[in-house]
C-alpha cells in the first residue's frame, strides 16, 4: 500500500426503507479537517485523471455504480515511490479510500452505467489558483495502462 493511504471498508446498513452507510466520521483516525463535499460523475469506460495535490487530501466512495481508482506515488522520497494500488471500489465493493498530498490518482468506470463518486476533500476549491495538476492519462508518464484484465 502507497505510504499515507488508508482505505476504510463500509458497513452498509439496509432495512425495511432501503440501506444507510456511513462514510467519514470527524472521530475517526482516517479524518483530518473537512474543506467540501462534491461528487463527480464518470460514463462508462471513461477515464478521468490522473491528477493530484499538493496541500489537499482527498477522501473517494464510489457511491453508484463501479469504478476502477489507482494511485501512483510520485513523492520522491516516499517509501513507496513509484509504486501503483488499484481499487475496484462501488456498489459490489463499498470503500473509502484516504489519498495523500502528490499520490496521482485517476478513476475509470468499468460498468456499462455511469459512476458516481463522491470526495470529502481537506481544502476547499480555489478557483483562482486551484491546488490540482494534471497528467495526462495515456501519456506513459505514469506507468500504468488503463485497461481492465479478466481474472
């Protein structure tokens, strides 16, 4: 696992209505100050990323449908520099996962709906001098392949 991230498995909670399930709690360990909460929609088979932070620490459910996200750690003195996680992450496989300052990260939506993904970020949105950089996602800088591989 990249050095900073945490992933928190959800407890989904149905009853006679429908299902609850908590995602981030302020007494928590993975919580560390709330900026906003904001989701993002990805089509199927759309990739979006990769991109990443310099102050903000992000906080990503896939709240509907199916998602891939990967992080890359670009942090050139981390422990684990260079190194990639995947997490298959939604509806059949409900988790939060905590993204560090400068770990790339990027989701690609692998069910044939759209996917909905929501972020608790630490910071709120500067529109003026927003705190996000963006790579490329097919420019080999990272070294990953957007594809989904059977088994």
């Amino acid at each position: 696992m990249i050095d900073g991230v945490a992933v928190k498995k959800l407890r989904v909670i149905p009853d006679g209505r429908g299902r609850l399930m908590e995602l981030l709690r302020s007494d928590e360990e993975m919580f560390e100050k709330f900026g906003q909460v904001y989701i993002t929609v990805v089509n199927p088979g759309v990739v979006k990323g990769w991109h990443y932070h310099k102050k903000q620490t992000d906080h990503i459910a896939c709240i509907s449908g199916m998602m891939k996200l990967v992080l890359y750690d670009t942090r050139e003195k981390s422990p684990t520099y260079g190194q990639v996680n995947e997490f298959y992450c939604g509806i059949h496989s409900p988790v939060l996962v905590k993204i560090p300052p400068l770990v790339a990260h990027g989701m690609m939506c692998i069910g044939s709906v759209e996917t909905i993904a929501m972020n608790v970020p630490t910071e709120l949105y500067n529109y003026t001098e927003p705190d996000e950089f963006r790579i490329a996602p097919h420019s080999g800088e990272i070294p990953y392949e957007w594809t989904v591989k059977d088994g």
